[in-house]
C-alpha cells in the first residue's frame, strides 16, 4: 500500500548503505510536491485502512483481514483482566539500585526518580527501612505507569519479592510554604522516628543486660537516645513492657532476651524434674573470669 506513494522509498532513517541516503537534489527539485506532516499522516490512516479492508488471503469466506483479527480467537486462551495485562508487560530493571537513608532512587531515561516503602498508615516503614539501608534491589515497574515499583532482593536462588514502593512524599522545607496536611504528615513522621529510636535503644539495652556487655558488663549507665528526654524514656518504657511499643527490628523468632524455653526429655517429662537450662554468654564469661589458678586445677582433683 505505502509503495503506491510517489513519496514513499522504503528506506529506512537508520541506513548506512550510500544507495540509501536521502536525495537531497530529487527532494529540492521537487519540494513543492512534498506532503506536509498532517498530509502523510492522512496517507498513512488511508493505506492501512485500505490493507484492513482487503480479504485476508487465508479466509474461506471471503472475511476481510479486520474481520480476521477482531472475530477468531483461540479457543485455548484465557481471559485477562485489566490487572493481569499490567503485570504481563512491566520490566525488571537490568541493574540493582542501592536502597539509601533517602530511599530507593534511579535514573531511567534521563529522570530521576525517588520512592519510599511507605507502611498502612501513610508513614516509612521503618521495619523495611532500618535493616535494608545500604542494600540492593532490582525494581519491576511498569514504563507506563511509574506510580508503584515492586523491589526484588538478589539470592543465590533468585529474585526474591523484597517490598512495593510508591514515589516520595515531599514536604516543603519552609514553614510557611506548608499545607495543613504536610504538617500533619511531618510531626507524625517525627514522632515515628522518636518511637522507633527508643524502641531500639530498649531492645538493645536487654540484649547487653543479658548478654553482659558493653557498658552493661561494668555496670554503666547506658546514655539516652538524643532528642528524648528522661521521662519520655519512662513512658516508651511502660510502652514497651505492655507491648504496645516494638522495635523496628524484630528478634527471629525463639531468640532475643527472655525467650529461652526450657526442654525436657522423654523421661525427665514424666518424672517433671527440673531441667538445668543454658548459661547465656555473660554468665559464662563472668564465672570463668573469676576462676583463679588453683580453683582451675582443684576442679580436675574433684572431678
């Protein structure tokens, strides 16, 4: 159809065969004659609709090729849903980006673009953003639609599904620049750092209690986080023994401070004696430590 046009050449703008350069002598002797962008784009519309329009040469029934396309289908295929086609056509990125303090940013043709992993709620989720800062991830995302990217951790397995991701919330800098709303979003932020900082701080005071280390092995007090005061340490205190204040990052499941579980043997369950448990690292330590020499042979004697 487009070979019927006196100004159609077939060539392609990309060709570097010298038989495949534009005529610059045959364009300028004939100028007058070339369409117009809106002229060309009229010739085009026309041409397929001519080829449309044609029988198609496999047709029994004389069907045109847009009856062809528009009325036969696979009896083996399935339905899709708005939903599925999307997930059929996103990309995951070539590289991995690295997750920072600031969030998950890349460039992609040219632009910049900043996301978060945001909780229920509408604020960061600090669970995903404390253990995975300074982490990498591959994102899949949909080229026309860049409002949600999923993250995808590298294993040795595989891409493993990490988090989804929405564009950064930004909140103007100057106070009077603000919107009811961006304060609102900002003090509660605020407020979630301030929780999750103590709520860590306390977690990790009961794992050097418990462990004996660090300034808790010589009996120190440990500093308070920077930014609260004694008696909001006090209240995130309460919070926390009640459990309605937990740590952004979470003990595995059966560790941490106080959750060692006592295990019995067949016979000792049903004869219910007591079982001896474990000495944590600190209780070893402290114990050895005060062993002089002759404490250390006289046990060998005893034994």
């Amino acid at each position: 159809m487009l070979h019927k046009l006196y100004n159609f050449t077939g060539q392609n703008i990309t060709a570097v065969k010298a038989n495949s350069h534009v005529n610059l002598d045959l364009v300028m002797a004939n100028i007058a004659q070339l369409p117009t962008l809106e002229e060309m784009k009229e010739q085009y519309i026309h041409c397929r609709r001519e080829w449309n329009d044609m029988e198609h040469p496999t047709s029994e029934t004389g069907m045109t090729r847009m009856e062809m396309y528009t009325t036969f289908n696979s009896p083996n295929a399935e339905l899709l849903d708005a939903y599925e086609v999307q997930e059929l056509f996103k990309l995951v990125s070539r590289d991995s980006v690295k997750y920072s303090k600031q969030g998950f940013i890349f460039e992609q043709n040219r632009r910049q673009y900043r996301y978060m992993v945001y909780a229920e709620d509408g604020l960061v989720d600090m669970n995903f953003h404390i253990q995975n800062v300074g982490n990498s991830f591959h994102y899949r995302y949909d080229p026309q639609d860049m409002t949600i990217i999923e993250l995808w951790l590298s294993t040795p397995s595989g891409l493993v599904y990490a988090a989804t991701a929405t564009p950064k919330v930004v909140i103007h800098r100057a106070t009077a620049d603000r919107t009811p709303e961006e304060n609102t979003l900002l003090f509660a932020q605020i407020r979630e750092n301030e929780r999750a900082r103590a709520a860590h701080h306390i977690a990790c005071e009961e794992l050097m209690l418990e462990e004996c280390i660090s300034e808790a092995y010589v009996r120190l007090r440990i500093p308070r986080p920077v930014g609260i005061s004694q008696k909001g340490m006090e209240h995130y205190r309460e919070e926390y023994a009640d459990e309605r204040l937990i740590p952004p990052v979470e003990f595995p499941e059966g560790m941490g401070p106080g959750t060692y579980e006592e295990t019995y043997g067949e016979e000792e369950e049903d004869e219910k004696e007591e079982a001896q448990g474990i000495a944590s690292v600190g209780e070893y330590t402290k114990a050895t430590s005060q062993l002089t020499e002759a404490d250390f042979y006289q046990s060998f004697f005893n034994n």
